[in-house]
C-alpha cells in the first residue's frame, strides 16, 4: 500500500511549482546585468523569500511523512494483530473505509498545499512579468540614452577633428611665419654685420688719414718753425745788412745801398708771402685736423653705435 506517495496530478503540480524558482534561478544571472541595484536588491529579497518558502514547505512535508510514517507503522502494527486475528466482512470494510479516508483527507492537504503554491508561482510570474517589464523599459531608456550618448560622442569627435585640423593649419601658418621671421633676422644679422665690417674698415682707414695727417701737421710745423728761424735770421742778417749799408751809405755809396736795398725788399717781399703762404697751409691743417677730430669722434659714434648693433644681432641669435 503506497501512503507515502501522492496521486500524480498533485506530485506534477508539486513539480511544477518548483519550476519558476528554476526558472528564476536560470533567468536571475541574464537579467542581473539589465536591472539597477534597486530591483536586484528586491528580486534577491523575493528569491530569499521563496528559498525560506520552499524550506518550510519541505520541512512540512517531511513531518507530514514522517507522521504518515508512524501512522503506516501503528496501522501495519494493528493490520498484523488483526490479521493473527480472524477479520470479518464488516471490519474488513471498516477498515477500507477508513483507509479511503485517510487518503481523501491526503488528497485535500495535497490540493491546499497544490493551491497555495499555484498561488505563490502566480505571483512570482507576476512578479518576474513586471520585472520583464520594467527590465524591458529600463533597457529601451538605456538604449536610447547609449543612443544620445553615441551621438554627443560623434559630435565631440567632430568638433575634436576641426579642431585639430584648424590647430595644425595655425600651427602651419605660426611655422611659416616663423620661417619668414628667422630669414629676415638673418638677412638683418648680415646687413649688420655687413655694416659693421664697413664701419670698421673706414674707421681704419680714418684713423690711417688722421695718422698720416698729425705726421703731415708735425712735419709743416717743424717745417714752420724752420721758416721762422730762418726768417730771424733773415731779419738778422737784413739788419746787420742795413747798418752795414748805413754804413757804407754814410760813406757815400748810395746807388749800391739802394740797390741793395731794392734787393732786399725784393727779398723781404718774396719771404713774406712764402710766411704767408705758410701761414694760410697751416690754417688750412688745423682746420682739415678739426674736421679730421669731428669725423673721427662722428665714426667712433658710429661704431659705438655698430657695436650695439652687433650685440643685438648676437641677442637675436
């Protein structure tokens, strides 16, 4: 006599109501990535729920086992005192009555049992429809926000691209630029140099001029003093010469002291415009010497000038 076993709907319907927790269990890690924190939060709570549900539905089956058990062993106790004893038709229908009621009384705990678990996989299908859903709208947001996001993205991306093609043509631009700046700086830095170099030679050649010329001025005025020694003595010697024909005029030649006279004027007149012939040439060195002095400091100016040209060329470099 199977008391242990239910009838096979019941055991199906068992079965059956143990599937939505598979169920949940399969579909729990696909869906775990589509959820907030929020909803895996609940579904754990409902799948704990569930889990402590099912713990205690088996814990009551056990004793409800266990207690048919003990019944089937008080029951096969009785069946074999009774069957040491002779059993009429009366008992023996007793005994089958009460058996069929026993299994009745089976039959509706298993129904309620049945029942309330056809409830509770009602409810977790509703549950798990509106989680579907809301996983299914929250995935459609998701999607459309990934959607907007990809296109800031290409519209960030594209405004990055124009702006980088428009740096690297300033960049371009800013290069020649710079190309066109060193070129000229380099044709400054030769003018300068250049410049510099001429300054240099006609400084040179100044300071050879003015050389030549103080040797010039010293040897005209050597040559000066020369002339006034000699004109001294020429004055001298005409003294002498005129107290000597005041002499020789005293003694009465007049035509020779005249004469001589004439040629001493002569002389006189010849020596006082070679002194003023002297004179007017070293007038003409002292002015070429004071404008010799002007240009000079004038190229020294310049050359100062050329120098910090030249310093500033050196900076650019």
């Amino acid at each position: 006599m199977d008391g242990l076993r239910l009838p096979p709907l019941i055991e199906e319907a068992l079965d059956s109501t143990d599937d939505p927790c598979d169920l949940k269990a399969e579909c729990s890690p696909t869906m775990d990535n589509e959820i907030t924190a929020k909803e895996r939060g609940i579904l754990e709570e409902n799948n704990e729920k569930e889990e402590m549900d099912h713990e205690r539905a088996q814990e009551e089956e056990e004793e409800g086992e266990e207690k048919k058990l003990k019944e089937e062993e008080g029951e096969g106790e009785e069946k074999r005192k009774k069957e040491q004893e002779p059993l009429t038709e009366e008992e023996e229908l007793e005994e089958l009555r009460a058996q069929v009621l026993q299994l009745l009384l089976e039959l509706d705990d298993a129904r309620e049992t049945s029942n309330k678990h056809q409830e509770s996989f009602h409810e977790l299908q509703g549950l798990l429809e509106d989680e579907r859903l809301a996983s299914a709208h929250q995935a459609e947001a998701f999607t459309r926000q990934i959607q907007n996001l990809q296109a800031q993205l290409r519209s960030v991306q594209e405004e990055m691209d124009s702006l980088e093609e428009e740096k690297e043509s300033e960049l371009a631009e800013a290069q020649e630029e710079l190309r066109v700046a060193q070129e000229e700086v380099l044709l400054l830095q030769q003018a300068a140099e250049e410049a510099a170099a001429e300054r240099e030679n006609d400084i040179a050649s100044l300071q050879e001029e003015l050389c030549r010329r103080r040797a010039e001025l010293q040897r005209l005025s050597d040559e000066t003093q020369e002339y006034e020694l000699e004109i001294t003595t020429l004055r001298a010697e005409i003294s002498m010469k005129s107290q000597r024909r005041e002499a020789e005029r005293r003694e009465g030649d007049v035509d020779l002291l005249k004469e001589e006279c004439r040629m001493l004027k002569e002389e006189c007149q010849t020596l006082k415009e070679a002194n003023r012939h002297l004179t007017e040439r070293l007038q003409l060195l002292q002015r070429q010497r004071t404008c010799s002095s002007v240009y000079l400091s004038l190229k020294e100016e310049d050359a100062g000038e050329g120098t910090e040209g030249k310093d500033s060329g050196d900076w650019i470099r």
